[in-house]
C-alpha cells in the first residue's frame, strides 16, 4: 500500500509541493525495494557481500534522486546544503519520509547527525563549519553526541560528571559515558562536559560547555557497542581519560551546553514526534490492509469484527490527536509563544500513542507482525524506546504539573486557546 498524501487546504503550496514530491519517492522509489535498501535477507542469515553491495547501491541512487529533486536536508539552510525550510515546514515533511522505517537517512536528515549539524549550525565558529559540519552534510563524515554517563542520572543532565579542565590551549576531558549512538563510525564526538566545579557560585545550568572530539584522539577508548532490543548496536559506551583536544574545539562560549542542549533536544522532540506520526500512519495502513483482507472462523473478515473495528477507531483517534498536539506545538515554536509544555505534552503523549497504535497493528497480523517480514516488530521496539530517550516520560510528566500549578500559584487559570 503506497502513503496516500493530497495536498493540505491549509498549508501553503511550496510545503504541499514538497510533501507530493517526497512521498512520490517513498512511493516510487523506497517502498517497492524497502527490505533491500538495508540488505535484509529472509531466512535469518546474514546477508551476503553481494547483498549488501547491492543495498549500497540501491541508497545512493534514491539519495541522488532525492539531491536532484532537491528534498536533500530538510533540517539545513541553503548555505550548509539543506532546503533551508522552516520549522513547520520542516515537521510537514518529516511525517511524509518517516512512513517508511529509515527512509530519513536517504533524506540527509539522520540523528544523531541531524542535531549536530543543528548545532553547529547554531554554535560552530566559520573555521568549525568549515571543519566539522561541511563534510557532516556532505555525508563525508559521521558524528555522535556523548552526553549520558552509566553512573549518573541521564534525565538530570546536571548530575554528569564527565569533566573537562584547560591545560593552556588544550581541554583534557576525563569521564565515562554511554548510549553514544553511531559511536563505532563517528568521525568525531560532540561530549558534554563540565566545565565548572558543581560547588563553586552560579547557576548550575551555566556549568556545562561542549566540546568537538575526533575519535581518534588519544585516550578516546570505546569499552563496547551496549547491545540494545538483544541485538549488537553501535550506541558505545566510552572512557575519555586524559584526552586532550584544542580550546577551539569548544562549541560556543564555555558555559553553554546545557543551553546547547535544550536547544537540540526542544527541536529534535518535535521532528521526532512527526516520525513517530508517519510511522504511526503506516502502522495503520498496514493493520487495515490486513482487515480486509484476513479471513478467520465463519469464514468472515477481520474487518467485520467488532473488536477489530474497535481497533480501528482507537488507532484513528490515538495518531490524529498525536498529530494535532505536534502541529500545535511546531505553530507555536515558530511563532516565539512559549513551546515548553506542548514539548513536553508530545514528548509523553506521542511514543505512548505510537506504542498502542504499532501494538494493534501486530496483534492484527498475528505472528507475522513480530517477524521481521514487516516493519512493525522495529516500530514496536523504537516507540518503547522513545519513551526514555530524549527525557523519560515522568520527567516531562513533572515539568507539565509544575508549569500549571506555577500559572495557578499565580493568580491565573490555564487558558487552553494560546
Ligand atoms: C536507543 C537509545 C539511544 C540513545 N542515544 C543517546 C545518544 O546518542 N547520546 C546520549 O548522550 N544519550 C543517548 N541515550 C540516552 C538517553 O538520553 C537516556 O537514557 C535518557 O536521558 C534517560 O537517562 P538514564 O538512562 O540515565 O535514566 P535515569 O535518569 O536513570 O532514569 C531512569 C528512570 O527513572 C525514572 N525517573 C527519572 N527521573 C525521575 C523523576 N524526577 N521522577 C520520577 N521518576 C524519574 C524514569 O522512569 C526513568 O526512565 C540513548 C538511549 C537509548 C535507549
């Protein structure tokens, strides 16, 4: 079943353009040879020299065609490659190319790549734009973001204790981290340090700095891929000792990564919960083929079942409130209204709403909606997940109470239309 995408009656006709134009390629051109694009074979053994050869091949085409048809970097301005899209513009697009599983890095537009490209975007100095981010979105290079560490709380970033102290010209980091995603082939790590004691005077938030580190600098050791869902994967863990690196290589002024952070993550949450939606829109074309088309006891279709036609309305009304929540809270990030709890609302609202939209979909298809013949098993796997990533539920849960009862206290009730 292709992605049924007509154009919006209330978005302008350069982003119904774009959205026609990328969903013609995930249509044409993604879709028909979706297993091999990532060199998935069918009988659980690994897949072949050839294979993968051939899945290499079959990308650079659709990545060439999507360059062509200028859908490259949707994240980016003009001068760093990109389409120099808006924000809303940019979550429009993302549901479109997020229908099928993977089809973002064919757009040039792959986390963790994505956000520090953002970052540089917004932090880098000329000479680190020239050095990092222009091989980054030129795809000539890989990066990771190092922030989370085994021994301290990743949801309060301020408890990390990865340190770094000038030497002269030189940061020396020292710290132990884990969850880099894409760490085995980053070309470089942008790592959260601290770069101030936790006791000395000021705001906590203004003690952090980040910091470029290519990996292969003396005493970056990766410990190990943490294997994740029970499979290898390259989110490393990883040991900064005594590793040394310019001053230059700090992203911004020295204080400033908390700041960086919050920045990447409000963004990155957004573009995240409309992947989830376009997922969640797959997730349901696929349940409804498999409605009409499965013939169970009395010789009736699943369709013709209550319970099934339940499944229908709940999975209807779980991705149409996760997409409105989304566009709401793109709106107001681009219109400079304060976004914090519409973020963190999506951040709890959306992975859950995916989670029991894919669930529905593989109960519907019975055994073959945990095999790996469709994509529902890794949807499953990556909805669960994005409910710690990014800043688990409860956290957001907090901030979202904490912002009404702090209008309440005072004086002022909630008004629910701005
Ligand atoms: C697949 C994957 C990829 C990732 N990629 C990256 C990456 O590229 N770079 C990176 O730096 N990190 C990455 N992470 C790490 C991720 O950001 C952290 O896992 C996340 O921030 C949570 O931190 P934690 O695991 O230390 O959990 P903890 O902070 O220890 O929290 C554990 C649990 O405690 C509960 N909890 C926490 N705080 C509170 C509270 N105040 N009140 C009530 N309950 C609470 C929540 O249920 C939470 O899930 C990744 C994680 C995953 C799973």
């Amino acid at each position: 079943m292709s992605m049924n995408i007509k154009p919006v009656p209330t978005l302008d006709d350069e982003v119904n353009e774009i959205r026609l134009a990328t969903a013609e390629i995930v249509n044409q051109d993604i879709l028909p040879v979706e297993k091999k694009l990532w060199g998935w074979v069918s009988d659980s053994a690994d897949a072949s020299k050839e294979v993968l050869e051939e899945a290499k091949e079959l990308r650079r085409q659709v990545q060439d065609k999507v360059k062509r048809e200028k859908l490259w970097a949707p994240h980016l301005p003009h001068e760093f490659g990109g389409m120099g899209l808006s924000f809303l513009q940019h979550a429009y697009m993302n549901e479109v190319l997020a229908y099928s599983p993977g089809a973002a890095s064919l757009f040039g537009v792959v986390a963790p790549n994505s956000g520090n490209q953002k970052i540089l975007v917004k932090y880098g100095t000329p000479e680190q734009h020239e050095k990092w981010l222009k091989p980054l979105t030129e795809a000539k290079m890989q990066s990771a973001f190092s922030m989370t560490e085994p021994d301290n709380a990743g949801s309060d970033p301020r408890s990390l204790m990865t340190r770094a102290v000038l030497d002269g010209d030189e940061w020396v980091i020292n710290g132990h981290k884990w969850f880099t995603s894409n760490g085995h082939a980053a070309d470089f790590y942008i790592v959260m340090c601290r770069t101030a004691d936790p006791d000395a005077p000021g705001d906590a938030n203004d003690k952090m700095t980040q910091i470029i580190v290519p990996r292969k600098t003396p005493g970056v050791n990766i410990v190990r891929g943490v294997p994740v869902w029970g499979k290898a994967s390259s989110h490393c863990e990883i040991k900064y000792e005594n590793v040394r690196v310019p001053k230059e290589n700090q992203l911004g002024r020295t204080g400033t990564g908390h700041q960086a952070a919050q920045d990447r993550l409000g963004a990155g949450r957004v573009y995240h919960c409309m992947n989830s939606v376009g997922s969640m829109w797959r997730a349901f074309d696929l349940m409804i083929e498999r409605l009409m088309s499965r013939v169970v006891h009395g010789g009736e279709k699943l369709e013709e079942k209550q319970f099934m036609q339940g499944f229908i309305a709940d999975s209807y009304m779980d991705i149409q409130s996760a997409r409105l929540m989304t566009i709401n809270c793109a709106e107001k990030m681009e219109s400079g209204a304060d976004p914090r709890i519409d973020i963190s609302s999506i951040k709890v609202f959306v992975p859950q709403a995916y989670h029991r939209v894919v669930d529905r979909a593989i109960q519907v298809w019975g055994a073959a909606g945990v095999s790996g013949d469709l994509p529902l098993a890794g949807m499953y796997q990556g909805a669960r997940t994005l409910r710690i990533a990014d800043g688990p539920d409860e956290v957001h849960k907090i901030l979202i109470a904490k912002m009404v009862l702090r209008r309440y206290h005072g004086g002022e009730s909630w008004d629910f239309g701005n």
